[in-house]
C-alpha cells in the first residue's frame, strides 16, 4: 500500500455533518503538523437518500468501501422520518456484520478532573478500555413470537456464542493489553447463570490468558463488574465481554468520564476497514443550530489514527482535547460558550501550534 490512507467519511444525518466537518478539519490539522497522507472521501448515505431515492448502501458503495479505503469515518444516522432505522440497519449495521467487525472498542479516559462523577477519583484512576464482542450473543436476531398478542404468547430472542467467536475477541483483549503495554485483562461474564453459553467464555478466557503469562487475567460477574467500575476504576486496565453486557457496561464507563459528548468507539475487524463512530447518535432536535459537540467526533478520530498506526497524531488530538476542556473552549454542553464550528476551529488552531 502506498502512504496515503483512504478513510471514507459518512456524516449521516442529524448533527452528523456538522460535527463530521468539524472532526475532519481538526484530522486535517493533525495530519498536516505529522506529515500524514490522509485522503478523506465523503460518502452521502443517509436518511435523505433513503427518502429521495430509496438507496441505503448500494453494494457497488459497499465493495468500494470493503475493498478501497482503510478506515470509514461515520457521524451518525437516525432521523424522526424514518421510524424503522431502515437506512442505518443497511448503512450502520450491514457494515458492522458485512464486515465482520468483531471487536467494539471503547476507551474510558478521564481528559478533565471535573468531569467525572466520582468522588476522589481523577484521570490516573480512569484509563481503561472495554472491547466488547460486536457481532454475537443476544444481538443476532434470532428468534421470534409464538402466539403473538394473546395472554398465551411467547417470545424468544436466542444469544448465540461460537468457540471462534468467543475466542476471538478475547485474543484481541490480550493482544491489545500487549500492544499498550497494560499489565490487567477483566473477562465479564454471567456463568453463574448462562451456564452453557458463558461456560464457554470461562473456558476459552483461561485457556487464551495461558498464553500470555505476563498479562494478569481476573473474571468478574457482569453485576459485579459494573459495581467495581464505579468503586475502583483504576483496577481496571483492559475489560473484554459479550455483546449484551458490553452494551451496558460501556456506557456505565462513558458515564465515568464526562458522558456521550465525549464517547467515542471503533468497530474493528485487525487486517480489514474497520469503522468509527462517536456514541452519541444524531440529535435531530439540535441539527442545522451550530451546538453540537464534536468532540466525541474528535476523538473518535483520535482512535481511527491510533488503529491506522500514528499514535503520536492521536495523543496530539487527545492532548488539544485536554486543553479545550481546561480552557473552557467547547460547547454550551460542556460548560463553554462556543459553537460546534468554532470548537472545531480552535482545536485545529491548538494541534496546529502545540
Ligand atoms: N450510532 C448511531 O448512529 C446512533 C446511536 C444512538 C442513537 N442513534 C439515533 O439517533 C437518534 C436520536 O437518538 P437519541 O436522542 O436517543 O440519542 P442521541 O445520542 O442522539 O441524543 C441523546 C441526548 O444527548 C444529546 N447529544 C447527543 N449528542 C450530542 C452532541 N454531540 N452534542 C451535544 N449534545 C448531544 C442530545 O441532544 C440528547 O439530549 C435516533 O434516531 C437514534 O436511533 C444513532
């Protein structure tokens, strides 16, 4: 491959755009200071699309995205005129499972003191990461009703775990703590009561943490896990769990660390275009206003550059993050006075002379 990356950049809908604009030119700022090669190549896919011309992600998009680009770059999709998500099940879903992107990864990092809801807890005690297996569990769909609508009915949701699937995103836990040099892998789980299914994890975690003596492994039941988050968030170092539980316990953490304004999360399958996205979804009651916060966006392109390899172009947006926060030069929801616009102007401004 030559030095050019290729990241296709879905804003979608809602506050999408405009915070995917914003995210870009501070990309460009950082890309620029390290000398990066990234072309960024937007895709209009949407809600607006789908209502104009009926099109969700055309497969010619989809094997063009699969096949062509390294990294896809999305905002976020949700829009009151499409009640069914029909266009974010084809755009948004289609490509996690299409992709196989197995690993949902989501960092937990204190980047200001004052934003966390923990008592005597700062950034030292926060810094941690949850992968949560993306493509399994209770997630699949498979299942269904039986006498739906009657005093009789039963409905049923099946939680798939493969031996590969379970073995997989637990590999990745390990080989992510070896590659950040963290010393502590959590596994998750309820085997205490899904005694099949989670058996399984039980096994395959002792089995995979054999291989890597140098890494402590520890298990901790889903409930309490989401206690120990919140009583000790600094025993934590790398956390890998089910779909289910990581849906949860993800957002618990991104609680912890100043909220949806500032989540970000990469669905990641190592060797293929993986797909990043901030937490927050598409906020249609503040699009078109110029107030959505983007640095959930921002950080989320501080976490494809770090996957893409430029880990020194991530902790300088991570960094410009820091300072905006310390100076108060964010968005009305964080405490500060300026637009989504502007916030993004000022952090290029901040990595381009940090
Ligand atoms: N991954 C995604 O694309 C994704 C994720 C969640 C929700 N959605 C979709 O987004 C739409 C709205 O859903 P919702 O309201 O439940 O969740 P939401 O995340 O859009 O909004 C939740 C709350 O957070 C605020 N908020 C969110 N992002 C913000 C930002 N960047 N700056 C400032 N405030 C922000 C909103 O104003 C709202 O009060 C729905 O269609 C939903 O299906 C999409």
């Amino acid at each position: 491959m030559s030095g050019t990356q290729k990241i296709a950049v879905i804003p979608g809908d809602g506050i999408g755009p405009e915070v995917a604009t914003a995210a870009v030119e501070v990309l460009d700022a950082v890309a620029e200071k390290h000398g990066l090669d990234l072309d960024f190549v937007w895709f209009d896919l949407g809600a607006e699309k789908y209502l104009a011309e009926g099109v969700t992600m055309p497969q010619a998009t989809f094997e063009d995205l699969r096949d062509h680009y390294d990294a896809i770059f999305l905002g976020a999709l949700g829009d009151p005129r499409v009640p069914d998500m029909a266009h974010a099940k084809d755009i948004l879903l289609g490509l996690r499972f299409r992709l196989d992107l197995y690993i949902n990864e989501r960092p937990v990092q204190l980047l200001h003191p004052e934003l966390t809801p923990l008592k005597g807890k700062g950034p030292a005690d926060l810094d941690f990461v949850i992968l949560r297996e993306n493509t399994e569990g209770l997630y699949v769909g498979v299942g269904g009703n039986f006498k739906k609508g009657t005093p009789d009915e039963i409905a049923v949701n099946e939680m798939i775990n493969t031996r590969k699937g379970t073995e997989r995103i637990i590999r990745a836990a390990f080989e992510y703590a070896t590659r950040h040099g963290k010393r502590r892998v959590c596994m998750s789980d309820k085997a205490n009561v899904l005694t099949y299914a989670h058996g399984l994890w039980q096994r395959v975690f002792k089995e995979v943490a054999g291989e890597y003596p140098d890494i402590e492994s520890r298990h901790l039941f889903a409930d309490v896990a989401a206690m120990e988050l919140v009583r000790a968030p600094e025993d934590f170092d790398v956390i890998v769990t089910s779909n289910m539980f990581g849906d949860l316990l993800s957002d618990l953490a991104a609680q912890l660390v100043g909220g949806i304004g500032l989540a970000s999360s990469g669905n990641i399958h190592p060797g293929r275009v993986s797909l990043f996205e901030p937490v927050h979804g598409s906020a249609p009651p503040l699009a078109g206003k110029d107030v959505a916060n983007p640095l959930a966006m921002v950080l989320t392109g501080a976490q494809m550059l770090r996957t893409l390899g430029h880990p020194e172009a991530a902790a300088d947006l991570d960094r410009a993050v820091r300072g905006a926060l310390a100076d108060k030069q964010v968005t009305r929801d964080l405490g500060g006075s300026l637009g989504t616009k502007a916030t993004g102007a000022a952090l290029a401004e901040r990595v381009a002379k940090g």
